[in-house]
C-alpha cells in the first residue's frame, strides 16, 4: 500500500508537469505557417528551459522515492536483492521504449536511462564491476559513471573477483566452447547469472554478454532460464531431438571426457515452480536410459526490446 502511494503521488506530480508544459506551448505558437522571427526563436528556447526545469524537478523527486525504497527494502531486510536490479531496469527500459515517438533516438533514450540508473543505484550504495578489457565500452555504458571498474584478463579471474569481494557482479561473454566458465558454476552454488547486456555497435548481428553474481535470482516475464544437462556422448543425438520437440533451446555443447559432456540449455521461466515443472519433463519424458545431471545457472532478459539501431 506505501508503494502504491509513492507511485500515485509521482504520477501526480508528473501529470500536472505534463499540463503546464502543454499550457504554455499553446501561448508560443498559434499559428503553423506564420514566419518565424528572432522572437519565436527565443520563445521556443524558453519552452525548452521551461521542459528542462520540469525534467529536473522530476529528477529530484525521483531521487527522493529511491532514498524511500533504499530506507524499506533495508528495513525489511531485502539485502539479497543487492543494488543491481536488471530484471527491474529492463522492464522500466522496456515501458519507456514501447512508449517513445518521435525522432529523438531510441539509442541516446537508452543511454540517458542507463545513466539515470547508474546515479539512482549509487544513492544506495557502490557497486563494483569486474569485465574483460574488450567489452569495457558497453560495460562501461550499461551501468554508467556512477559505478566502480576492475579490469580482468579473462573469465576465470572475473568469477574469482567477485567469490574474494572485490567485485559485487562481473561481465562475461556467453558461454562458448572456447571460454566454458559456466561450468564452473556447478561447483559456486553461491554464483548465479543474473542478467545480460546486448550490443549492436558494431555489426547488425547483436552479441551478448551475460552477468553473474551472489544475489538473489528474480525471474520476469521474457526470462530465459539456463541450466547444464550433463550426458553420455551416446545419447546425444536423441537428447537434442528431445529438446527441441519440448522448446528447449540449446545454446552449446560441451565436451567434458570422452564419453561425457555439458549440455547448456535454456528455457524460458517466470518462477521457480515453472523452473521445476521444465525440470520435470527432462526427468519423465525424455529416455529413462539417459541419466541427467541438472544445474540450474540462473536467468537473464532474452527478449530483443532495444532497438538501439534507430
């Protein structure tokens, strides 16, 4: 209920930001096909100062609901949740994308957003990221200037950062057959994939990055869940047919020994009781000759809602 009075009263304040703005736009300009004089000029910069100071203002308010959140979720003693919310931010990202018109970019919408997040979550605390130095651009643009930067060599010293406290999350490229860190994560049951970033800077194809770290996983309406099937190589074959005849995605496949290997799979999941009934099928359906060892990763935004090419 203290929420939901928070949000009205935002709401309040923005709708009547919204018809002041609107109040004076229509004593500026009456007329379309008038020409246009050093006045007009100098009248629609005072529009614009007049939206900055309502941007601001906003801004400040905003500010004041996070230091109330920060002040509840300590109070109820939700610090599993930890500073980073990404299922949170992305559906903010999500609401504001599907609602923007105009011409301004979706691209700089993105990163005004981005930096917004960055100042709000420091008001709460510092959150220190540890990243390969080839993705320091887009890591350093997904969570802002108000967040804390470890360079490490590669995936191995990233998930050692943050198991030793010098890191609170870390950045890593999605699993490959090249850089398998995820394996790892059978033996750090305290380490989850939390979230993802996507990149399209520099091709049309988007790659993606996944993040991990010790808190609580949150699942949200286009998660996608992944898990490691481990497997005898025989059965291969008849275990991907499986998958793909029950929607399960299969991103690698990981050769462990010689008759033994690492199945990375993902499925989408709301809950962990939609998380057990997917388990579920992979334990009555598929072939009770095949004995799988499931490990739940963690979860991560599979949805493409970043149209960040515009």
């Amino acid at each position: 209920m203290y929420f939901l009075y928070l949000s009205i009263e935002f709401s309040t304040e923005i709708d009547m930001s919204i018809k002041k703005i609107k109040s004076k736009e229509n004593n500026i300009i009456k007329n379309k096909n008038s020409k246009f004089s050093f006045k007009d000029l100098n009248s629609i910069r005072s529009r614009i100062d007049l939206i900055d100071d309502n941007i601001h203002e906003l801004l400040i308010n905003r500010a004041k609901l996070v230091e109330k959140v920060a002040k509840t979720k300590k109070s109820l003693m939700e610090k599993s949740l930890g500073l980073y919310r990404p299922d949170r931010e992305h559906a903010i990202l999500k609401r504001i994308i599907s609602n923007h018109k105009g011409t301004f970019p979706v691209r700089s919408l993105v990163a005004s957003w981005s930096e917004l997040f960055s100042g709000y979550r420091s008001m709460q605390g510092n959150l220190t990221i540890s990243f390969i130095k080839k993705n320091e651009m887009i890591t350093k643009n997904h969570f802002g200037v108000s967040s804390r930067y470890f360079i490490r060599k590669n995936s191995d010293q990233i998930i050692d950062s943050i198991l030793e406290k010098k890191a609170d999350i870390g950045v890593l490229p999605f699993p490959n057959p090249r850089d398998r860190w995820c394996c790892r994560l059978i033996d750090l049951k305290e380490l989850n994939i939390i979230g993802s970033m996507q990149d399209s800077s520099h091709s049309r194809k988007i790659s993606r990055l996944l993040i991990i770290g010790k808190q609580k996983k949150v699942y949200s309406s286009s998660n996608m869940v992944l898990i490691l099937l481990s497997i005898k190589n025989n059965y291969l074959a008849e275990l991907k047919k499986f998958l793909d005849l029950n929607s399960f995605k299969l991103f690698n496949i990981f050769k462990i020994e010689q008759n033994k290997s690492m199945i990375l799979v993902g499925f989408h999941s709301l809950k962990d009781k939609d998380i057990s009934n997917k388990l579920g099928i992979l334990k009555t359906k598929s072939n009770p000759e095949i004995k799988l060892q499931t490990v739940i990763l963690g979860g991560f935004e599979y949805e493409e809602v970043f149209k960040i090419d515009k």
